[in-house]
C-alpha cells in the first residue's frame, strides 16, 4: 500500500510521434489513468488498467481523487495535453496538495514534461518563438480583462512575441477581438499573426496573417496564436511561408 | 538528387527518455548529423551517417552547410539542445535561408520540437510557469544590456514568471548579477528563484532560494533559471519542495 505514486504526463500537442518515451513508460507502468475525457481518449485500454475520464472544469476533484488513489497504492498518471505544466493539470494537482491532507506530502510526485502547443505551432511555421517571448492564457475564467489587457500592452511595450493559449472560450466569445484590437493598437496592423489549429493532427491548418487582417473567427477552441514581435519576418517559398524571429536584437 | 531534405530537430535537456519519437526517427532516416559539438556526441554513429560537429558561435556557417548539403541530396538533420525554436538553431538556419540563394528556398524543411530547458526544469521544480510567463535569453551578444534592462522591469510590471536562458556567459559575467540586482529592486527580495542545473542528467542540482539569497555564481552555463510572478509559492515536503504558480490569478 505504500507503493502508490503520481505522474502528471504531458502527451503532445496529438501525434502520437510526439509523445516522449519517460511519458510512454509511465503509461505503460500505471493502474489507473485520470484526466480531460479527450486525453483520456487517447490512452489504450489494457488489463489491469482502469481509465477515470472527467469533464472540463473539475480539475480540482479530479487531481484530489488522482491523490486518494496514490495514497491507497495506486500507480496514477494525470494526463494533459501538451506539457502539463503550461496552462495545464500541473498547477491544479499542486493547489490540491497544498489544501489537502498532510499526508499526500509524503507520495512520490512526478511532473513528466510533454511538447507544448506553443512550441510544436512554433515549429510548424518556422521559428516566430526564436527570440524573447512570452506566453499568455486567454482562458476568461482565471483572470479578470484588465489584467490581460495590461499584460498584452507591457509584452508589446517589451516587444515580446506572444503565445496565445485558450484564445476562444464558449463562456466568452468576444474576448480575443478585444485582444485583437489591443494588439492592433499596441504592435500596429503589420505585425503578423499565426492561427496555428490542431498543430500535429490530420485537422492541422495553420495560417499567417496581419494583425489588420485578424479576426477572432480564425481561432477556435484548438487553435494556438502567435504574434510576432516587431523583428519577425515571413520568408516566402513556392510551398508555404515560413514566419521566423531572428536571434539577435541589433 | 532531388531526395535531399533538412530536420531541424530538438534533443531535449539531456536524458534520452526525452527524446521524442518523431526526432528520433528522423536521425534514423539521416545521412548527415549538423550541430555544436555536444550535441552531435549524443549521436550514436553507424554505417552511411556522417557526423560533422562544430563549434558554438558559427551557427551562420553551420546553417549554410547544411542547406547546402540538402541541395545536394543529403538528409540533413541539424541537432539542437532541448526545443530548437528557443533560442537555438531553428531561427539561425532561417536567417542563412532569407539571405542565402534562391534556390534553398526550394528545400523540404522541417522543424522537429523538442523538450525545451525551462519546461524540462519547471517540471522538475514542480509546476512555476503554471500561470502566465515569459522566456529571455541572456546571452551577452545577441542584445544591448538597456533592451535586457527594460524586458525585465516590464516582465515584472506584467508580473510573468520569468525564465532565463543562458544566464552566465564566459564574455559577461557580471551579467547575471547585474539581471539579480534589477530583480530585487523589482520583485522584492522574498520572490524565489530556481537554479535548475543538468537537468535530467547525472549532474541535476536544483536549489530554490529567495532572491534577497540568490548570487549569480549559482548558475553556470549549464543552469536554467526561473523567477516565480507574485503568486508563485513554494510547498514544503519531507523529501523536497514544490515550487509552483497556481492558475488563477484571482
């Protein structure tokens, strides 16, 4: 009964090519899988290993009931899309061990690191994270607008590319057209701009555009954003452009 | 001759339970291996694939060889440290590409994402850029010390977490301790910091401390260091702390 432990796995962006060997070990060493019903999805159902599909908006009980079970001798991944410890099961399974009894202090934790859906978008249209960048969550239910609206005016007063995660919510649709109008405000209506979808999967469509041409209705609920700091740059070929930030800043 | 194609492809942070799949396929299928000495010695050779390590500080030329080598047929794969879209060899191969000749546009280029250093060591720490975050390079000769000035102030105004890349370089080593100084002043002295040193190899060191303790001789070139935002917080345990950023900044 002491033997139980937690890994908290990131699984990718959704190729399966990109999901790391420490993360397929884990799987395959587990007893019980919990997480979102779509990444859950995506784990193979074997003996001996029971599969805890949760909705959305649950993280917290879902990463005390991952804890319970590690306690009880459990050999527990919590899947996330991604890397787990960007906008993801991470910080949730965290602010559950912080509350909780003092007892879960004691399991064996691991956070095993997964490619992020900035950086495989990243990779998808060249290099537009190359040089200093941040990384902004829209998601509207965790931070008021002011603070994203700050945030937004200090990264291009910094000249920061930017990545976008959640930049679509069904609770508030209008929030990345207000993010579009700061941006064309801050960084003007050259700066280009990628709607990066379903980065790795065969839905996969990116496209490149200016700020002055975006709008809210190219990203849905699996597309990234990026925007490029003033110094990035689209090189055109006869396939697809490739848009990139060069190393240096003089 | 027509066959040729380039995989600009990420080795993550060191252990090779971090390599992904796809990266790993690629040096499989490669003729020819490009990249700074240390990480071409992560390659095992064999029959048909040719090694060519160089040194740091000629990415420029070591980019124009391996296009070339492309042009002429070869299946190029250029290795780098951890993601190479973060501060790495994607963005230097795209710069020889922009001013290079016209027909290297024609090329099959492909980025491969990897484990890149601050997730590798946030996920190690626990989860510190669970919130919203910014990534800086501190290497000395990309950006004057005003612009590293300025982004650092800003990032602390926006209250990111911030990662560091690079923080001790042989040709500025005050510089670091001048990045420390600045923080202080901006973050407060109680605000903790991560050392995250070899990161999943033999030789990891983390260390978390205050930055009213934090001294630039705790990082080397081998460190990646992260600053938490205002929210960030440390979970003391039996075995050893949790330094993490919640998700809601409300």
């Amino acid at each position: 009964m002491t033997e139980g432990w937690i890994a908290i796995a990131g699984l990718g962006p959704g190729d399966e090519m990109l999901v790391t060997p420490q993360v397929t070990a884990a799987l395959d060493a587990a007893s019980d899988i919990v997480g979102y019903i779509p990444y859950v999805a995506r784990i193979a159902p074997r003996a001996g290993l029971t599969l805890h599909p949760s909705d959305n908006r649950v993280e917290l009980d879902r990463a005390a009931h991952a804890l319970d079970m590690a306690a009880a001798g459990k050999r527990v991944v919590v899947v996330s899309s991604g890397d787990p410890g960007v906008f993801a099961m991470a910080a949730a399974l965290f602010e559950a061990l912080e509350t909780g009894p003092a007892h879960w202090r004691n399991l064996d934790i691991q956070v095993l690191p997964g490619i992020t859906a900035m950086l495989a978008a990243s990779a998808r249209a060249g290099a537009p994270l190359g040089h200093d960048f941040c990384a902004i969550n829209l998601s509207d239910n965790l931070k008021p607008w002011p603070l994203i609206e700050k945030r937004l005016r200090l990264a291009a007063e910094a000249d920061f590319a930017m990545a976008f995660y959640n930049p679509r919510s069904k609770a508030r649709p209008e929030g990345l057209a207000r993010v579009l109008d700061v941006l064309r405000e801050a960084c003007g209506a050259d700066r280009p701009i990628l709607f990066a979808r379903a980065v790795s999967t065969p839905q996969e469509e990116l496209r490149i555009v200016s700020l002055g041409e975006a709008r809210a209705d190219m990203a849905d609920m699996r597309t990234m954003v990026i925007v490029g700091s003033s110094l990035t740059r689209i090189i055109d070929r006869p396939t697809r452009p490739i848009l990139y930030t060069p190393r240096s800043a003089v």
